[in-house]
C-alpha cells in the first residue's frame, strides 16, 4: 500500500494531475503514445535496470550492447521506426542506458556533410547494423577547439588514397563513444594536407575492426579509455592511426572534395553545420538536463514528504521534513525550474523548427541567432539542472548518498552535460559576443533578431513595486529581470569598448572581459526563461487549477532568481533594498503555497518507478523497506569477503583472549 | 622529465616554496616528520592506491581492511603510536582509504562515555584488535536528531540484563561504518526503559559476531548497506536486534546508571558529550574538507598550467587554458580558499584546545561559542569546499570526468561531509540560535563571547573606499564583512521577534526565518574567516616573499566573496554600486596577479604524486602520456568483451553484405 504520509499528500491536489501530465505532454494522445511505449520497453526484462548499481563497467557494457541489440527486435516486433512518433520516448524508457547511440551520430554526420553516393553506400548498411560506427573528433589534447586537433590525413596522388596519422600522443582520438570496444568503423577528424598545404579539419571514414573477427585492423591502435564518473555503460575509447590508408571516397565530400589530382575544391554552404551543433544543443536540453532534474525532484520531493525528522512544534508528532523552510527553500525552486526549462525547450523547439524550414528556403538568417540562444540556454539550463541535481541529492542526507536512492547516478551523470556538446564558458562566451554584438547594432537603430530587440528598448529607471504583493506581478519582475540583463550586456561592452580605446589590443580586451561577459549571457538566458514562463502561463486556459499553480510556480521562478542574484538587481537601484526585502517576503510567502502541491506537481511528471530505479522516490512511499530490500540484494552482502579468512581472523585470533 | 609549461611556471615564483610549506606545516621540523611517515607508507606497496579506480565494492572493502590490519603491523615496525607526533600525518597518507576508523569512534566513546572499569575491561582488548568495534546511532528513519532514535533497550531486573530491540523497520541501525561486514562488536544506542518508563538515549556495548567464527550471534541480523556514492572501502552496515540480552554493566555508565534494582542515577556533568561532538566536528575540518580542496586545486592548477587550447592572441601558439580569466575566476578563488580555510582551522584548533584546558579545570564557559564556531564552520567550510572541488573538476573539461583525474572520487567523498556529523543546515541552525542569542545579550549591554562581540560594536554607515585600491586594504573589505554579518543577525533577529509580537507561535516563527538564519550563519562565519586570513597575514613576518603573496590571497578570498555575494553588501547601501565596480575591477586584477604564483602556490601544498593518485596532477606535468598508461590498465582493457561473442557478431554477422 501507499504510505500514509505520501497518500494525503495526494488527496488536497488544487488541480488535476493528469491533466496537467497531458498538457505537458502536449496533449492526452501523446501522453497514451509515451506510457504506451514505457509500457512495453519495461515489461521486456531485457531492459531492466534492477542490477545497475551494482554492476562492474565491464558489466554496464555488455548490458548497454545487449539492450541496443535487444531493440532493434523490439522495434520491429512494435512496428516502431527511427522516424516514428514513438521514438522520441523510447530513449526515455531506456533512461539512456543503452549502446550505439554514437552510431547513430556516425550516420547523421555522414547524412549532413556526405554526397549522394556516399550516402547511398553507407547509410544502408550502417541502418541494418551491418557495421558499427562512431564519430571520432575530440582528441586527448583537444576538445572544443576543433581547429587545433592534430591528426593528419595526407593524400597521395599515386594510390588515390589519404594516409591517416596520430602525430603526436596529444592527437590521439579520446572519448569518442562506442569506439572502444564496439565499432568497426568511425568518422575520423583531421587535419587534410595536399601536395603540403594543409586545408584545416576534415572528416574520413575508417574502419578500425575487421567485420569477422573483430580485430583491429592494421595500423589501428585502440581501446578503452577506462572508469568515468558515470557513463559505465558506454565504451568511450582511445583510436592511434599508424599510417592507415583509406580511398580517395571516404573523405565525406559534400562541401568540399579531393579531385584525383589533387585539386582542392569548396563547394555549397558550410553554414548548414552550425545548425546540426543547434540542433544537438536544443536536443540534450530535455532529455539530459530537464528530465534528471525532474526526476531528482520527483525523488526528493517525495522522500521529503514521507522523511519525518525532529519535531516543528513541541509536544506533537515529528514533523516532515517537507514542511520545514529551509528544506522547501531547497527543494521548491529546483521544482519551478524544472517546469521553468520544459517551458523554455518547448519555445526553443518551436524556433529550431522554424529556422528548419527557413534554411530548407536557402535562408539563413535566422542561424545566428539559434546559434547564440543553443549555446547559451545548453550552458545556462545544463548548469542550473547540474546544481539542481545535487541540492536534491543533499536534501536527502545520508539516504541520498546511497546509489539506491538513484540520486547519484543522475548527478554523476548530468554534470558531464556542462562539458560535452561544447563546455559551458565557452559556449557562454559565443553567446555574449552575439549579445555584444547584437547591442551594438541596436543602439545604432539596426534591426536585431526578435530575441535580443528588449536591447534597443526604452526602460523604466525604476522598480515601480510598492510592496510585496506588487512582486508577484509578471510584469514586474519580468521587467526586473529586463532591466538587470541590457544593465550587465551593455555595461561590458561599454568596458570592452573603453579598454580597446584606451590602447589596450582586441583580444586582450576581451579576455578581461570574459568573467562580465559570461555573467551578462547567463542573464540574458535567464531573462528570457522567466518571460517565457510567464507567457506561457498567460496563454493557459484557465481550468482544473493549472494555470493557478502555474502561475506560483512561474512567480517562485522569478523572485528564486532575484533572491539568489540579489547583487545584479540592486546594483544600480533600480530594485532597493527595501524592494529586495518585499522580494524576500513573497518569495518565502510561496514557498509555503507550493509546498501544499508539491507531491502532485513532481506526480505530474509521470515517471514509473522503474524509471526512477530510486528506493527513495517510489511512488508509494515505502522507502525504508524499499532500501532494506535493496541493500539485501548487494553483492557485498553475497558472499563471506576474503577479507575476513585472509586478514580479520588472523587478527582477531592470533591475540584472542578470554572476553 | 617534466613538461616545460609547467617547469617555467616554478622558474618565476615570487616566494620560497619550501619555507612557504614549513610555514604551513608549523615549522620545517613538522614538514620533516610528514615526510618522513609518508615516505615510509608510500614506499610500502600494501598502501598502494594504484588500482583504486579500477576495484569493485568488494575489492575495495578487501584492500581497506587489508591496509588497517598491516598498518598495525607498520606502526610497531616503525615506532610510531596513536599518541605519538606521527600519528596525524599516518591519515593523509593513506588518504582514508582503510578500515576501522569506526573502531576508533567505538574506543572513544567508551573512554568518554565508560566508568573507569568499562575503560578498563574494553579499551585494552580494543586497542590489541581481540575485537573489532563500531558505532551504532543512526538509524534508518533518524539521524541527526538523536531523541526520535527508535532502537529499544528494556532493563529487565530479574536477569540483571538489558533487552534490546528494533521495533520497528525504521529503527534499523543504518549506516556504522566498519559495521556490514568487520565489526565484533557495537555501541547501541538506545531508548533506555525501566519499569516502562523511558529515559531517553543510552549507549549499549553489544557483541554482534561470534569472536571463533566471525559468525552473526543470536538475534542479531546485520549486513552490508550497499553501494555508495563513494567510501566504497567501509563497510556500512546495518543492524536489527531481536531480543538481544545484554548485561547491566554493558550499559556506558559514567554519567548515569541503573542499579540492580532498576533505580536510575544520573551523575556528573553531561556537557563534556558536546565537546566530543565539537571536536569530531573540528577535527574533520582539516582532514575531510580542506586537504581535498586542496588536492582538486593542485591537480586543476597543474593540469591548467599544460592544457593549451585555442588562442588567446592570432597568429601565436595555443595559449594555457590558465591564461584565461574565465578559468582563473575558476581556480583562483579555491585556491584562495583553501589557504583561508587552513588559517581558520589553525584558529579554531587553538580556541578547541583552550576550551579543553579550561574543561579540564571544570569550567563549561567556552562550550556554547565552541559549539556554535565548530557546527556554523563545519557547515560553511565542507559547504565551500565541495563546491570548490566539484568547479576543480569541471574546470578541468573532459579528462576531470574521468576517474583517473582522481576528482571525481575527491568531489564524490567530500559531499559527503556536507551531511555527516550534523547536516548542514541544521548545524547552521544551531549556529544561528547562539548568534541569535549572542545578539540580544550584546544588544542589553551584557557581555558575549570573543567571537560574537563584534556585534555589540559601533559601526559605520557606510563603506568608507575610495577607489579600487582602497578595497586592497583590510580594514574596508573586514569592516565591510563585519557590517554586512551584523545586518543580517540584527535583522533576521527582529524579524523572528516581530512575528512574535504580532502573536505567531514560537516555533513557527522560527520556522519562518530559518532561510534567513541559515544566511545570518553563514555571514558570521564568512566574516570570521576573512577577519582571520587578513590577521594571520598580518603577523608574518615579511620574508621570502611569504606575506605579499598571502596578503594577495587574502585579498582575492575578501573581494571573491563580495563579488559573488554581492546583494548582502549592496542591501542597505553600506556599499554602493559604484564601490561595487571598483570591488569587481580589484578582483579582477588579482586574478591576473596571482595567476603567475597559482603552481607555486600549490606545490607548496607538498603532495606527493601517489598523494594525489591523479593522471592530471602529477608534478611533472606528463598528463596525457598518464591517461594513456593508466587507460591501458584498466579491466576493461584487458579481455574481450563477452558482449562480441554474445551481441555484436551475431547483430554484425547475421547481415553482413560485402563492404
């Protein structure tokens, strides 16, 4: 049965659950589709994760290849597609713990930047698994700076073939998934040399293992690059190339090509591959970044609901731990944040789409812009959730800490989203030198995309507030946050500006801008999810309580972010201190308010218990026994250690005495 | 040989690293003695962390209790003693990574707890190892508020005997360390009833495995907890007690007692137990939380000083990722930090030992500030540090993920002194309830603690600086900290009284400051800490370099702090906008200026390679020729997959076509 404690919770929800799971959904015909898929993935034991904190890397793997495997019969018995409606929840089922996903990057990056034949040759067999590709670029002495990667691939004008070479030890390939113990072949990334002139990164088709066997082929040097934080399952590896020859026709040659002579010719529009980094960028942001938040929440929130510790008044029952402040003052505003990004990766959805379609016209103006707004929100959203996770974890104690709880796994998992896909400064810094820029063409009455116009608006001088009430007014602290961002972008560029006229050179300028900076695209990023939420709130047809609860959500949102950030809007008075402590009041004030939905909110996420694989956040509440049943299950409770024949009785005996 | 980035970063340090490590030490006498006794454990291969990130649960257990039983051994070979001056430097030597700290706790709560012929009859056989003891208090459903303990102890005066019991699942006793799978032996503890009345918490001496055969004894059902985020070395247990019977005399009876005829005696002072929390408390300060602060910064500055990655100028070499403001904004601070913290331990230690000699002596005046410096430290300090560990490792991109970076285990370890030994919160809480107080009796004109009297003091209306300078000087950014603590404390104090008057409940008024008290708390020991660092540097005596470049280090830790908080020093006006600017140009600037010390700066932290077991933090810079030695031993490196056989050459085969 349901615990008690978690039961009642249940029972005074002001809106309706399943309406409102639907309408994050995006409707009930979608929110039937997703359980449906969820349905089968979990009943198939193939796909159970019941083991997984207990498993060795080497274990983690061969579950991964057996799950990746398992699938494609899956689907197939489903009638599931790659392109079908379905397939945006299977990887949700699956939480991610499955093989093969870099293959699937292997195939889009032959889509994007290969010709015709070179697709009609490749994507067949790489869809029938007739081989298994990676996507080899990062190497160990290079990561987001692509152009300083050093491997090389020369061509020889007599064989009509590259040879491809790691230099140095930096120049190895490191990290790329699936390539360390799974792949026959791989994208390989390099410098391309011609007659001696080097034309910059290229990419190749290699394979590293025979197709019988398995063995690596001549002049490969690969592997496991060994234990990681989290990712146990996936076999990121290590690849040395050793004068290894590949044909004239595997260097994809959409945009570009090695004529047999040697000629060198550039051909279409590159820009196209920006939009497959956006398009990478936007992606990660729900599925890892918003969903571990939602269901670190979803563990904690529920555990705080059924955790009774030390008593709130004297003489009753002791309290749970929900309903003291400071654990509300932990758990509630990660809560508005995880609704906070679903709202804001539906807005950068709709605009990625847009821009599709646009760029499907040949028109590529919007590019910049995507550019700038999938950099900033994977580096601000990643962050954000990154931190959310662990205040969640922590907001356990020492039951969070077990891997039981699911808790660490999803920290140890979300924080490498801050390093991947681009790290987090420095897709910042992209963003700012946008947000610079952008600035400065508005202030000399240019036209500037739709996401950066608040820049050439008038502002108000001041806070209009008068007291805390006023604060729970969108346009209020929308406005604040307005204010606080054109404050930060145009004060830096105003210093950037100052220190090159001052003599100091471009680029020296801009690194001692870089701190500013940075902090000026996170709080661009901010103020557009905070006018996305309230936008999103307005639009909601008020029924069955959502858009009320929304609403408190939307304001907790926005005055967390004013409370934690407090300096940047006090700064220039354009919010006082007496303002700040109006802010506070009504901050505390909602805390209280949401804490009285709060179960029902995390419940709206929809997650299984399987999916959540948490002792602690199971939808009934028994999270004690469940721990106890878990803890059983161990290996280390399997077997007598060695340790006590070989150490602890030799110990004990050889000095027993007659206790 | 070591890499010529970081060779040239020693060639130029402003300092004598040597005596900047004696002076950390205490003296070069101190420095001579820690390497020695490093040497000594280095050198023996049974202390060997080399395959640590590659060892199961299971293994690691093994090669923990592996290392305690041979450091017996290597203690009495080397002539070294618990109490001897070696003993504290035995620790960190082998990094924590061993059994029986929990047998530690055992022998000292009985010394604390124990009548002198409990000290007798245990403490001889504990200290041969005839047994192996642990420390049973928390309980699946309680931790830090020790009265919900639900574990039942039932004096049952016919047999003399105490009955012990869990009543229920929540009163499993859950995490002792050293519990799951070592100990012979366990203080309980336990509600005391006699006659059906209940006397609170007791400590019970209980054997929980057979001395012949290590085997459970009756009523006893205990085992291994599981998988953990880290520690995977101890064996965190659990425990039921069914009927278990134990004598009268195995209740630790030095402060109370039940005589034959079940009457209770309550003798002697209790206070002495808050102590034994402070000191546990205090003494993790150092080993848990600022050793490991700096162990990241070292392997994150060294590892910054050779990653070079993009340009910082066009047309010149790839630039130091050190070089940039962004990183240094990453690392400076922490390293800031580090060396602040160790001055605040040195502090606290002298305040501890006082209060001990006046303990001594019989005189409890200290022990409220005590309790209050040692749960507010103990908060701020493992808070600070896990989140300067966890900016270290994402500092270091991609290869900070991996485990042979040695951060995560680091990041993964220190979390946990976030929640052990009080959680955090509730210890700031506590803090906040004496500063609260404090307040008050400074505000009537009584007279208060050393470390709270500042609140009774005049203060200036508003910051008295100038220009960036002028926020150089300690006595503006110490005032300024002073100021901003005070505020905090007097306002969240008036707040919490207003409630009051206006006729909320106590206890509920508390609850509804708790965020704001938590923040009080935090102020007053930030402002400690920067009171502290700018006095420790004020008494060096001005020598090879040793005080400016701590004075630069105070400085950066002082104007850090501002920056980062910068709403609390804005709040009222104490410091205006304007001063604001010239905080964050300061701070800038000495991130430029302590950048050129940043490797010296943590050499002199004098970690031995094996210390730091880090493929990035070498002191010879060879960081990837490491990652791909170490890569190369991990297991899985060392066989086929069973996945091939099984799962890919069935997937690869079954379709192959002619490639």
């Amino acid at each position: 049965g349901v615990n008690p404690d978690l039961a009642s919770e249940r029972q005074t929800a002001s809106f309706s659950v399943e309406k409102l799971t639907a309408w994050l959904d995006g409707g009930a015909e979608q929110t039937r589709l997703r359980r449906a898929v969820v349905e089968a993935i979990e009943r198939d034991p193939v796909f159970s994760r019941e083991n997984q904190y207990f498993q060795s890397q080497n274990e983690r793997y061969e579950a991964a290849v057996r799950k990746a495997v398992h699938l494609q019969k899956k689907m197939h018995e489903m009638g599931w597609s790659q392109e079908g409606p379905e397939s945006k929840y299977i990887y949700r089922a699956v939480s991610g713990d499955i093989a093969f996903l870099l293959h699937r990057i292997f195939m889009r990056s032959i889509s994007v930047l290969g010709s015709d034949e070179q697709i009609a040759k490749w994507i067949p067999p790489a869809s029938q698994y007739q081989l298994i590709g990676s996507y080899a670029q990062t190497e160990l002495g290079h990561g987001t700076y692509l152009q300083g990667l050093e491997t090389t691939a020369v061509f020889d004008v007599t064989t009509q073939e590259f040879i491809l070479n790691t230099p140095k030890i930096s120049a190895m390939k490191w990290w790329p998934g699936d390539m360390g113990r799974s792949a026959t072949h791989t994208v390989v990334f390099a410098q391309l040399y011609v007659h001696g002139k080097c034309y910059g990164i290229h990419p190749f088709i290699v394979q590293i293992r025979s197709l019988q066997d398995h063995s690596l082929c001549p002049g490969i040097i690969a592997g496991d690059i060994g234990p990681k934080m989290n990712f146990e399952h996936v076999d990121n590896g290590y690849l040395m190339l050793q004068n290894v020859r590949v044909p004239r026709e595997n260097m994809l040659n959409k945009f570009c090509e090695v004529q047999p002579d040697g000629t060198y010719v550039r051909r279409g529009s590159q820009k196209i591959n920006y939009f497959t980094m956006t398009s990478v960028r936007i992606s990660l942001i729900s599925t890892e970044a918003v969903t571990p938040l939602m269901k670190a929440g979803t563990i904690a929130i529920r555990y705080s609901a059924v955790r009774r510790q030390s008593k709130l008044k004297p003489g009753e029952q002791e309290a749970k731990i929900l309903d003291y402040q400071t654990q509300q003052e932990k758990l509630l505003p990660q809560l508005a944040a995880a609704y906070a990004f679903h709202f804001i990766d539906n807005y950068l959805q709709e605009l990625f789409d847009r821009g599709y379609r646009e760029i499907q016209r040949k028109n590529f103006d919007m590019l910049p812009e995507l550019h700038a707004l999938s950099s900033g929100f994977k580096a601000t959203v990643t962050q954000y959730c990154t931190s959310g996770v662990e205040i969640c974890l922590r907001a356990c104690g020492g039951h969070g800490y077990s891997l039981l709880s699911g808790l660490p796994s999803l920290y140890t998992k979300i924080i490498a989203s801050c390093i991947y896909e681009g790290e987090n400064t420095i897709l910042l810094l992209q963003t700012a030198r946008f947000l610079v820029k952008s600035f400065m063409a508005a202030s000399t009455g240019q036209s500037v995309p739709p996401s950066v116009a608040y820049l050439a608006a008038a502002k108000p001088r001041k806070c209009p507030a008068r007291n805390k009430l006023d604060f729970l007014s969108p346009d209020i602290y929308t406005e604040a946050y307005q204010h606080m961002a054109v404050r930060l972008i145009s004060s830096t560029a105003a210093k950037l500006q100052d220190l090159i006229q001052s003599g100091v050179k471009k680029h020296d300028a801009w690194n001692q801008c870089t701190v500013q900076l940075a902090q000026a695209a996170k709080a661009h990023c901010h103020y557009l999810t905070v006018k996305n939420f309230a936008e999103t709130v307005a639009k909601i047809e008020s029924k069955a309580g959502i858009q009320k609860i929304m609403k408190h959500l939307c304001d907790l949102f926005a005055l967390h972010g004013i409370f934690s950030n407090a300096g940047v809007f006090l700064h220039d008075g354009y919010v006082s201190g007496a303002q700040m402590d109006m802010v506070t009041a009504s901050y505390l004030d909602l805390l209280a308010i949401i804490r009285r939905d709060a179960v029902p909110l995390v419940d709206a996420f929809d997650f299984t218990d399987k999916s959540l694989n948490s002792a602690l956040g199971c939808y009934d509440g028994q999270v004690y026994q469940r721990l106890y049943e878990w803890a059983r299950k161990s290996p280390t409770n399997k077997q007598i250690s060695p340790a006590y024949e070989k150490y602890l009785k030799p110990l004990l005996h050889n000095r027993l005495s007659k206790l």
